[in-house]
C-alpha cells in the first residue's frame, strides 16, 4: 500500500498511467490468457476449425482492444497539461 501511494505521489497524471497498465492488464487477462490456456490444455485432443476460429476472433478482439486502449491512454499523457507542483 505505501508502495502505491508513493508511486501515486510522485507520477503526475497518475490516473492516465493507471489506465495505462489496466487497458494492457485487463486485455491480456480477460481475453488473450484464457485463450491461451484453453489451447495449451486442449492442443492434443486437437481443437476443431471452428474453435480455433472462436479462439483467433476472441484473440483478435483483446490484442485490438489492448492497442487501442494503450494507444487512446498515450495520446491522452502526451496531451495531458502539466501539474504545477
């Protein structure tokens, strides 16, 4: 916890860098992991055509979702006016 509170203490515009980690974090947690996971468990049974296209369609979503979401977040920092602190 002070760990956190010292980062927010010293990184100006912390929320930008928070949405930053979670638009990377949330992606790859929700989407890209389980997908990943499920074919590592299932690779050998083989998985049909239309599983892996409902795994590259689910992959496609989060990897978009992930770029677009870092892509807004750097925009905004860039943007962001500077503290006066």
């Amino acid at each position: 916890m002070l760990l956190t509170a010292g980062i927010a203490l010293l990184v100006p515009n912390f929320g930008l860098f928070s949405s930053l980690v979670g638009s990377l974090g949330c992606a790859f947690l929700a989407f890209i992991l389980p997908v990943l996971l499920h074919y590592q468990l299932f690779r050998t049974e083989g998985l049909s055509r239309k599983m892996m296209t409902t795994h590259m369609f689910i992959l496609f979503f989060g990897a978009t979702g992930a770029i677009v979401g870092v892509t807004v977040t750097i925009e905004d920092m860039i943007n962001a006016p500077q503290s006066c602190s």
